[in-house]
C-alpha cells in the first residue's frame, strides 16, 4: 500500500512538472513576442518578420533553460517530464509562430502598425 501510495506521488509530481514546464514556455513567448496573430498581421514586414524569428530564437533559448536546470535541479525520472514539457510546447509555438509569418507574407500583410 505505501509503495502504491509514493507511487501515485510521483506520478502526481510528474504531471504537475510536465505542466509547469509547459507553461513557463507559454509564459517566456507571451514575454518576449506578441501573438501568433500579430506575428500573422505583419508577416510581409521584412524588419518584423527577422524581428520575431530573432525572439523566437529567445523565448526557445529562455524556456529550454529553466527547463534543463529545473530538471537538474529534480534530478532523475522527473527531471525528463520538465524537459518534454518544454520540448513539446516550444515545437508547437515555433510551428505556429512560423506558419503564422508564411501566411502574412503570402497575404502581403505589412502595414498593421506605424504606418507601413
């Protein structure tokens, strides 16, 4: 019963881990870009555009590490749920962030802020 019970609290800490992993990347992109509708709303920028693969490239960096210390920190098993966390959540945003670029330039959308 008791090894059911430790167990289960590590499973617990596990999904609470993978979670938090998950949103300290949601929170790094919000911090350092916009949303993937902005991102869409000026992709024919070429200034905007280098601008956002340039905080891109932060917010991956920014997230990846926390979550590789915060895994080191954990040590082990549990460390692995923090570093998928990150991993899956940064691939999505990279792919949605990319996408919505594409589809600015394709629509020729460069003029939604200052004028241009």
């Amino acid at each position: 019963m008791a090894g059911e019970e430790l167990a289960g609290t590590k499973q617990a800490l596990a999904a609470i881990l993978f979670m938090q992993s998950t949103m300290n990347t949601l929170d790094g992109y919000s911090t350092l870009l916009s949303s993937p509708w902005t991102a869409e709303s000026f992709g024919a920028d070429d200034r905007r555009a280098k601008a956002l693969k340039e905080y891109l490239v932060h917010a991956v960096t920014f997230s990846m590490a926390y979550a590789v210390a915060s895994a080191f920190i954990v040590h082990g098993r549990l460390g692995w749920y923090i570093i998928a966390g990150a991993l899956i959540t940064n691939l999505y945003l990279i792919w949605l962030y990319v996408r919505a670029c594409r589809r600015g330039r394709a629509a020729g959308a460069s003029g939604w802020a200052n004028g241009n």
